[in-house]
C-alpha cells in the first residue's frame, strides 16, 4: 500500500515539473501611466487640420498607441512623422499599420518612455495622455521644443496654459497650443 502511494506521489510530481518545464512565462506587462484608448478618425483628422500639417513638418505623437495619427498625418500631408509608445506591443502594431498605409519609409515608432524621448526635432507634437500626465510634461514641452512649435492635445488640457483654440467634435475636444518665443507658460 506504501509503495503504490509513493508511486502515485512521484508520478504526480513528474507530471508537474513536465509541465512547468513547458509553460512559457509572459515577462511583465509594461506599466502604462495612460491606457491605450484609439483616438476617432474623425478627431485624428481635426488634430490634423488644427496643426496644419504640411510636407516640412516633423510630427512626433506621443503616446502613439496604434500609430494612427502620426501615420494619418503623413499620408495626408507628406510629413515625416515619429511616434513613441512605451508600450512593445503598440509599437509592432504602429510598425504594421505604418506598412499597411504605405508610410513605412516616412515613419518611426520608437520604444520609450515619453518624459525621455527626444523630442526637439518636433515641429508639430500631438497627444492623447491624461491631464496629469499633460501637466507633467509640459515642462518639457516648453523647453524642448523650438518656438512656434505646434501642440494639439485630444481631450485633455495644460491646465493655466490656456490653448489657443478649442474645437469640439462630437463628444471630444481639441486643444491647440503653441511653444511661445519665451518658453513660458502665458497666463
């Protein structure tokens, strides 16, 4: 009776270590300070016309997810375009969908956190973070980037940096701003 146990016991026990020696483990999700959330068409179009994208410009999304506006952006308007996600899996997508569009040759997404991405190149820099992530930013929107420097934020604000235009689209709203010769935050 003994041994049968012992057997049943060993069995039990090589049959867990197969198995764990065959699972795959998942490294850690990336922390994300902001959810991945698509941007509408219909807004990515207004960010664009808000900006004034044109074939000079440099657009650099930040928090570019899928890779929709920066990719939008230059099929529409010849620019070239960088989008940063920290996020590995919203990269390879973004690399996809940039194939897809045809841009892939005009476009660069690059795995990063945003506070530390070089953004200076930038003539034009959109977003789609959260309002204390904004906040958290514009420091280094302001220093950073060049003056005259067009920034257009979906849905969420700077606080006291008031836009210089507002455009609603449906439920959502667009903010526009632009890095003044001073690189201070006006009142």
């Amino acid at each position: 009776m003994q041994r049968r146990t012992w057997l049943v016991v060993l069995s039990a026990l090589f049959a867990t270590i197969a198995t764990a020696q065959t699972t795959t483990v998942e490294p850690p999700a990336v922390r994300l300070d902001v959810p991945f959330v698509p941007t509408p068409e219909e807004v990515v179009a207004e960010m664009i016309k808000l900006a004034k994208v044109t074939k000079n410009d440099v657009i650099y999304d930040l928090g570019s997810g899928d890779g929709r506006i920066v990719i939008a952006a230059v099929k529409q308007s010849g620019a070239r375009g960088v989008g940063v996600d920290i996020d590995p899996k919203r990269i390879q997508e973004a690399n996809e969908n940039a194939t897809k569009a045809g841009v892939a040759d005009r476009v660069k997404f690059i795995e990063q956190d945003l506070f530390k991405a070089d953004i200076k190149p930038a003539s034009v820099v959109t977003l789609y973070l959260l309002p204390d992530i904004n906040l958290k930013l514009r420091p280094k929107l302001l220093s950073d980037l060049r003056p005259g420097t067009r920034i257009v934020s979906h849905n969420f604000h700077m606080g006291d940096w008031k836009p210089l235009q507002t455009v609603q689209v449906g439920n959502h709203t667009v903010f526009y701003w632009e890095v003044p010769k001073d690189r201070k935050v006006p009142k």
